[in-house]
C-alpha cells in the first residue's frame, strides 16, 4: 500500500556533501505517517539516522547530529536527508521508511552512500 523510491546516493570525498530524496506514494495519506532514515553496513544491525514526526519534530542519532538534516514536504510527498561534512564511517546503504498511523513500517530499496578519506 506504500511505495518508497530513493534517490540521490553516491561517492563522494570526506568533507562534501550529499542530498538523499524519498518519494512516497500509495493508498496512505502522506501527511499521518512519520518518516525516518536508516543505514546499514554488512556485518552491522540497521540503524536509526533521523526521524521526523508528522507535525515536524525531528530526531538524530548522536553520530549525525549537527551534521545531517531531514525535512520533509507534505505537497510534493517526499522525505529528504541533507548530508554535510561527511565522514567515511557514514559509508552504509541509506533506506527510507514510512510509519503509517495504521501500523507497520514500509522501506524503500536502498541507496548506497560511499565516502572515500
């Protein structure tokens, strides 16, 4: 019932920056549902790098904070990460999730961020 596409991952160099896009579609309103970042590397368990509520409160694991911003737009229906100074242990697959009112969580496919030192 929801659908979520990522775009926007790549290689980049230590210190740049990077904008990760989420487009949500589906039977689920947009606007009820709390969206969030995720990243994974092999080997490691699926972690939490922001949140952000559906009235905009947002959250941010210590390792990104200050660094990182997610936003959101109810219009356009998409979720996005803002990624500066970027450090080469935030090399991981990003994936996008939706948490509808409903419960359960949807993930996107996945997006690979690589930061080279």
């Amino acid at each position: 019932q929801v659908q979520l596409v990522e775009s926007g991952g790549g290689l980049v160099q230590a210190g740049g920056s990077l904008g990760l896009s989420c487009a949500f579609s589906g039977s689920i309103f947009f606007s009820l549902c709390a969206m969030g970042w995720y990243r994974q590397v092999p080997g490691k368990q699926r972690e939490v790098v922001a949140s952000i509520t559906r009235t905009g409160d947002t959250n941010y694991a210590d390792s990104v904070r200050g660094r990182f911003t997610i936003s959101r737009d109810n219009v356009k229906k998409t979720v996005y990460l803002q990624m500066n100074s970027l450090k080469p242990e935030d090399t991981a697959v990003y994936y996008c999730a939706a948490d509808p009112p409903s419960g359960g969580r949807n993930w996107g496919q996945g997006t690979q961020v690589t930061v080279s030192s």
